[in-house]
C-alpha cells in the first residue's frame, strides 16, 4: 500500500472510532450496526467480554451524552495488514479514564467495521 492508501485508511478507522463514540449515533442501533463486525468482540475496561447484542444494549443506554461526551486524546493508527487498522487512544468519559485500542476490518461489502476492541482502565 501506498503512504496516501495508509493514510486513507487510517482515516477511515478514526471516524469510524469517534462515531461509535458520537451519542447521536449510540442512541441508534441501526447506526451502530453499522460500525460493527458480524464477529464483534470486545474485552472492556470493567474486565466484560462483550459481543455486537451487549455493545447494543449499552450504547442505546445512554452512556454518553451530548452534554458529557468522551475526550479522545493521543489518537494514532496503523495499517497493520492490507484492509487492517489498528488505532489506540486515550479516553476519558466522566472521569473514568481508559487506554483503548480497537481493529477495524474492511470488507467489500460493508466497509470498514470495527471488529475489535480492548479498554484498559488508567490510574
């Protein structure tokens, strides 16, 4: 792949990431859906194995909200494999503090969906 392909898809995996995080799209399902592999999983920061049903009810929840959102911070990303990105970051959502990291997968037929996530709470 070329630098402008890299960064291209790199790209593609942070917005992805930051609307998985938008409460706007939370609040809808279908939009989450979306953004999500088939074979989602996700081990997070409480020490939960989630899958794409779980994520669902939590993210429908209202978790996040316009008037608290998560900051993102040290956001950076690498193409792992062609079609393969891995991002990490920093996140903060009302005090609770977590190192997340997450793999997004590309597919022709739905574009890029995160396949999976990982949180690490942070002192």
């Amino acid at each position: 792949m070329a630098d402008d392909e890299h960064e291209q898809a790199v790209q593609a995996a942070i917005d992805g990431e930051m609307r998985l995080l938008d409460p706007e799209v939370r609040a809808v399902p279908a939009r989450v859906l979306e953004l999500l592999d088939p074979d989602f999983t996700e081990f997070g920061a409480s020490g939960r194995r989630w899958d794409v049903e779980s994520v669902l009810t939590v993210t429908s929840g209202g978790s996040v909200s316009a008037e608290s959102p998560v900051k993102v911070s040290e956001m950076s990303g690498v193409v792992l494999a062609p079609g393969v990105v891995h991002l990490t970051y920093f996140a903060d959502n009302q005090g609770r503090r977590a190192w997340r990291s997450s793999l997004w997968r590309l597919t022709t037929e739905t574009g890029w969906r995160m396949y999976f996530h990982q949180g690490t709470l942070a002192g």
